[in-house]
C-alpha cells in the first residue's frame, strides 16, 4: 500500500474541528494520519493572515519543517488551506490540496457584512483585495493536485460554483445545506475516494 501524507484538516467559520467527525471516522478506519486544529475565528472578527499565522506554527510543532502533507480545507478552511500554501511555503511540501464549498472568488454573503469588526468574512467579499492577491499567486498551486468539491445549492458560499479555483478538478455533490458538504455519508464516501 501506498505510503499516504498525513491531512492538515482545516474547518470553517462558526465550526470548529468537530465538524469534520464523519470524516475523521474514516480517516480511523483506513488509518491515515490527519491534524485537525480548532482556529479561534471570533466570530469573523480574526483575519485570515492570522488564522494562517496560528496554523503554520501548529504545523511546524507537529510536522517540523520537512514534512510532505495533504491539505484539506471545508468552507473558509479552505482559504486559509489555500493562504498557507502560498503565503507560508506551503507549496513545497503538500501533494494534494482539496477545498470543499470555500469562497475561492468571494461569497455574496460576505457583502453583507461590516469590514470593522468582521475582518475575516470581510476578506472574503467578492474581489477583495485580500482575494485578488492570493489569485495573482495562484501560481504556487500549479504542481499540487487540487481538487474542489461544491454544491449548486450552496446559500452559505453563494453562487456555489463560485467556490472553486481556477485550477484542479471540480467535482459537485448533490447536498442542500453548506455544512452537509462534510457530514452527508455520499458527500464523505467521495472525499474520503481522493484523499
């Protein structure tokens, strides 16, 4: 059997690690290696930059420098996924980096909302500049597998196609609800096949 990396697992706003327990259920199972830190977002209040920042010093007390990881990102998870692997050298050492229902273009629903105090969800307002500048650095992305997964029925991350990069496989999943992308057993069972 393969040697598998193990998978840096990254919840969203409003969640916390729990969320991903269908998963992590799995993951037992077949008996692959995952982190799952819960991030403080404070409501929306904590910027990605600093969500990013907690996370890579997670990473390097568990993994050291050298590591090979997987990245798995739900939700906003998935653009902090996305920030550590462009902003913190990331992309030197993960494989694979799947992102499911996150904001990659912005959400309609961040529009809503105030940039003082929300900075997080402000950061995901479609074309933020905090958006823009990670797409210029979309490069770094280039030789890792990417892999989105997204619902059209998304009022969470809306539009729901909006969620995906530019680049990797795009790959819908027939669920009603943002956080069922994570905790519908068919939703799971496809994951878990491209992890």
């Amino acid at each position: 059997m393969e040697k598998r990396n193990p998978i840096i697992l990254i919840h969203g706003l409003w969640n916390t690690s729990s969320i991903f327990s269908s998963i992590t259920a799995k993951l037992d199972d077949i008996g692959i290696e995952y982190f799952a830190p819960t991030l403080k977002h404070s409501f929306g209040m904590t910027s990605i930059i600093e969500l990013t920042s907690k996370l890579n010093e997670l990473i390097l007390e568990k993994y050291g420098l050298e590591k090979e990881l997987d990245v798995l990102g739900f939700s906003m998870g998935g653009i902090i996924g996305r920030y550590w692997i462009q902003k913190f050298n990331g992309y030197k050492r993960t494989r694979k980096f799947i992102s499911i229902g996150s904001p990659h273009k912005g959400t309609l629903i961040a529009q809503l909302v105030p940039k003082y105090p929300f900075r997080g969800i402000s950061e995901m307002k479609i074309n933020s500049k905090f958006l823009r500048e990670l797409a210029k650095n979309d490069f770094f992305l280039e030789d890792i597998d990417c892999i989105n997964f997204f619902t059209y029925w998304d009022l969470m991350v809306f539009p729901g196609w909006w969620t995906n990069l530019s680049l990797g496989e795009k790959i819908p999943l027939k669920v009603y609800k943002h956080r069922n992308l994570v905790r519908n057993n068919f939703s799971v069972e496809k994951i878990i096949k491209k992890l």
